[in-house]
C-alpha cells in the first residue's frame, strides 16, 4: 500500500483559530477524497506579525492519490514553487492564489511515493 504522508505550515492571515483552521480546511479542501488522517499539531498567532496564525497540520494520504491529482492541488494554491532540500523534501511558496494565505511550506517524508513535481 501506497503511503504519502506530509506536513504543512501555513501562514494565514485571521483573526482567531476557528477563522485560521476554516481557512486551512478550504486550502485543502480538494484532496479530502485523499486523506485518511488529518491531525492539526499548531494553531496560534504567528509572533512577527499581528492578525497572522501559523497553523501547522499532518496528513495521511491514501492510495488513491496520485502525481497529477497532487500537482493539480499545488497549481491551486500557487503557481511559482520553491523546491529546498538535499532531496528536494521541502515545497514553500509566498506567492499564492489564496488571499488569506501569505505562505506555505509542505514537507515530504522522504519514503514518499508523490514527488515535487510543480512544472
């Protein structure tokens, strides 16, 4: 069986928790047909800037997600990706399609079987 598992961090703008994790279910929203567990690790007011949370979530893909359904996902949220890692482990972009989001950073386990494919 198949298992992707990523963490992201997301840097929204809101007002209070509630606010910050609806706008995190509505970004990734269009691979709920994919997650088998999602567990939100951090929610809180990002330090540095005031009506910023960071929210930070884990999600346990099944095996129905694929490469292109996953880059469909990250051509949702943004159009201009930065690849970091010795393995390119690491996808963030502060350039988003989501008014709320100012940037996000999503982190591969290394065993993945979804590659950082955004061209």
């Amino acid at each position: 069986m198949l298992s992707i598992k990523l963490f992201i961090r997301l840097f929204v703008y809101s007002n209070n928790k509630k606010e910050s994790r609806n706008i995190t279910e509505g970004i990734v929203k269009p691979l709920n047909d994919y997650i088998n567990k999602i567990k939100y690790k951090s929610n809180k007011p990002y330090w540095k800037i005031d009506g910023m949370y960071v929210v930070e979530i884990k999600i346990e893909f099944n095996d129905k997600l694929n490469q292109n359904k996953f880059n469909k996902f990250l051509k949702e949220i943004s159009n201009n990706w930065l690849t970091l890692g010795m393995q390119d482990e690491e996808l963030i972009s502060s350039d988003t399609n989501f008014i709320e989001l100012e940037m996000i950073n999503i982190f591969f386990d290394y065993k993945s079987e979804i590659k950082l494919d955004c061209d």
